[in-house]
C-alpha cells in the first residue's frame, strides 16, 4: 500500500474512534439516570424531561452545525465541534 492510503486508513480510523467516543458519551447519560435522579430528587417525568431536552440539543444544533461546516469546510467544522464538546464536557465535571 502506497503511504496515501496509510494516510487515508489513519484518517479513517480517528474518525471511527471519535465516532465511538462521541456515542458512548451521549449514550452513558441513560445509564446515569437511576443516580441523577436519586440526588437531583427528580421523578421520571422530570427524567424524562432531561433526556428530551438533551435530545433537542442535537436537533437544533444540526442547522447551524452543518451551515458551518459548508461555510468553512468539514475539517475546520469538525476541530471546532471537538473542542467544543470536549470544553462543555469538561464544564459539566465542574459544576
């Protein structure tokens, strides 16, 4: 194989890893519902309020999200999502 196609497999493999990242952690909020909810006191219907809010989140952020990425290419875009994830995610440890 030529390097371009390492290039290419490496670039494929870092998407696919960021991909499996970025999943488990939208996924991990569902197996931290029976604690969030025993120490915010919150029933299942505020639960569930929280999960939905959670969810509008990525649907109102896919507008803007791929505006951007067509404005200023898909690499730009996606540094900036990253960080922007990483930073709020390290918000959330903080409060």
């Amino acid at each position: 194989m030529t390097s371009e196609t390492w290039k290419r497999l490496a670039v494929l493999a870092a998407l696919f890893a960021l991909s499996l990242v970025l999943y488990i952690d939208r996924a991990a909020i569902s197996s931290a519902k029976t604690s969030m909810a025993a120490a915010l006191s919150l029933s299942e219907t505020a639960m569930g309020a929280v999960f939905s809010a959670f969810a509008l989140g990525y649907a109102v952020a896919q507008i803007p999200s791929g505006w951007l990425a067509d404005r200023i290419g898909p690499r730009l875009a996606l540094m900036i999502f990253v960080t922007l994830w990483s930073v709020f995610t390290v918000l959330t440890g903080g409060g």
